[in-house]
C-alpha cells in the first residue's frame, strides 16, 4: 500500500508537468524554459514525498489534514511567489 501510493504521486505529477509542456506546443501564452521544468519538479516532488512522510508518521487523522493543508499552503505560496512575486523576495518571477 505504501510504495503504490508513492507511485500514484510520481505519475501525479509527472502527468501535472506534461500540462505545459504540451501547452507550450499549441500556444504562445504558456513559455517554460527548462529551469522552470526542474523548480517545478523539485516543488511538487518535495510536496509529495512530505506529504508521503506525514501519511507514515502522523496517526490522526485531524492532525494529517492540518499537516497536509499546511504543506499545501506553503506550496501555493512559493509557487505564486516564484510566478508572479506577491511578496515582493528577490526569488519573484516576472
């Protein structure tokens, strides 16, 4: 059970990175370089593997949802922070 759910968030996100990928080939809105490629991989599998550890070590079910939604937040704020730099760091995008 656990090594089939490592699975399942590997092909997640693999499949969440062939999105603009194969939106790069059909419009010019969407422009990825490969640095863009590997940050996004890095943040999505550190998500994952996280996630993965506080499903094997935290027991209760409230706190692996408090956990998770954390680790999600903190997810979508360096995304956003990469993209569009809503705070302003010097990691922000355009």
């Amino acid at each position: 059970m656990k090594n089939k759910r490592i699975y399942i968030l590997v092909i997640v996100i693999i499949i969440l990175l062939l999105i603009p990928l194969i939106a790069m080939q059909y419009t010019q809105e969407v422009n990825w370089g490969a640095n863009d490629f590997i940050i996004a991989s890095f943040l999505l599998f550190g998500f994952a593997f996280t996630l993965e550890v506080i499903f094997r070590k935290v027991k209760s079910l409230k706190n692996r949802v408090i956990l998770g939604l954390c680790l999600l937040l903190i997810l979508v704020l360096i995304w956003a922070e990469l993209a569009v730099g809503i705070f302003g760091s010097p990691l922000a995008g355009n």
